[in-house]
C-alpha cells in the first residue's frame, strides 16, 4: 500500500527534521571528499560544513520544516556531531573513495531497477568492492528489522553492480554517525541469491496488485511514523 501512495498515486512525503539532518550531512561528506587527503580534517569539514550551509540555503529549508524539532543551533549541533563521528568511524585522510552518489540504472534477472550509492572504493585485499551508506538515525531495533533487510539496500546495490559494471562487491558497510558505528558484513553468494529473490518476488508482487487494484496493508508498530497513515485502509 505504502508503494501504491508514493509511486503510483504520486503521494509526496514532506521533507522532515531528521531527513533534513541526514540529506545535509550526506551533502557536506560528498563535498569534503573531493578535497585532498591531507586537507581532510575537522577544521576543514566545519568550514565544508558552512559553505554548503550557505549555498544551499539551509537555513531557510529547515525553517520551513511543518514540525521542527528545535531550533536551528539544536540542527547544526546534530548535524555536526554526525560529521565528526565519522573520525571516530575511519580516518578521512587514509580512506580513498572511488564514487560518491553514484547512479546505477540497470536490470537485475529482468527488473529494470534504479539507485544512487552513498559512496564505494576498491578492498585492498582483494580488489573487490566495498559499498558505504550514511546513517543519521538510530541503529535499528533487530526485534523490527532483520539483519537481510538491514542489508537489503546495499545487497541490491551489489547486485546492480555485478550487472552494470561486471564488478564483484566483497563487504557492505552501514556507517552510523550518530552513533559512531560501523556495521559491516561480508558479501556471499548466499546472500546476494536470497536478495535477488527478494527483488524478483517483490515485482512480481507489485505486478499482481497492479492488475488486481488489491494492495496489501502490513500493520505494524511502525505505521505510527508513517506519514500516509491518516487515510491508509489498515487505520480507517
């Protein structure tokens, strides 16, 4: 149901605080990256952190926000504290990226399938892989999501690199600023084969309710946060 709001009905979510927070970090990190290595330092993300404030016109995005969560002093600090963790993550100066934002468009077993990756560069291993993602919010609850669909994301992106690219992908990293956490797991067969069924059941899934006009609800604690849950069938 959630798809048919979004994709089909052209329902747009509204831009919120946190999603505010996370787009603003992923935008200063983008840019910091470009600069040499040796001018990768705090100081240098702070000023990166105040030019894209300005170019962009932060101030007045988050001002505008329906339901602020504090003030603009409370956004800058979060956001920063997420900027900084990352030195507690990885040191900038020996980490080379490959790609930032990086468009895959491609088929995966005959879904037409589209992603933009946070970040990838080269294992020094193996020359493998290593796909990265950004995370402003909190380390999920496993008790409401698994481990496959923590990864899945990533997991995707793997496979749309092996399709596009003829490149293998070795680990998949989940980099939780807020937290100063690095989650990261090795990529395997196994695991790339449940996602590609996952990927094909879904679409098949999403056929099926197309022609049928029949689009399952799935009740959870988790519709509370869902922006469309006002008029969503499950909650009438």
């Amino acid at each position: 149901m959630k798809f048919k709001f979004s994709r089909i009905d052209r329902i747009v979510e509204p831009p919120t605080w946190h999603t505010h927070i996370g787009t603003f970090v992923h935008e200063v990190l983008e840019h910091f990256y470009l600069l040499d290595a040796e001018e990768r330092t705090v100081e240098a993300v702070k000023a990166m952190a105040t030019e894209r404030w300005n170019t962009s016109e932060w101030e007045a995005q988050v001002t505008a926000l329906e339901k602020p969560l504090g003030s603009i002093l409370e956004f800058k600090k979060t956001a920063f504290e997420c900027m900084t963790n990352l030195w507690k993550i990885e040191d900038p100066q020996q980490t080379e990226l490959i790609n930032m934002e990086y468009e895959l468009f491609t088929d995966v077993e005959g879904v037409r399938m589209k992603g933009y990756v946070d970040r990838f560069l080269y294992d020094e291993d193996d020359g493998k892989l290593i796909i990265s993602d950004y995370k402003t919010g909190s380390i999920p609850n496993p008790k409401f999501k698994s481990e496959d669909d923590k990864y899945f994301q990533l997991l995707a992106y793997a496979l749309m690199f092996e399709s596009a690219d003829q490149e293998e992908t070795s680990k998949l990293q989940l980099l939780y600023l807020k937290h100063s956490a690095n989650h990261e797991i090795s990529v395997t067969p196994v695991k790339l084969a449940i996602a590609r069924g996952v990927i094909v059941e879904t679409k098949e899934a999403i056929d099926q309710a197309c022609a049928t006009e029949n689009f399952a609800c799935n009740k959870t604690k988790l519709c509370d946060w869902c922006f469309h849950k006002p008029y969503c069938p499950a909650h009438q």
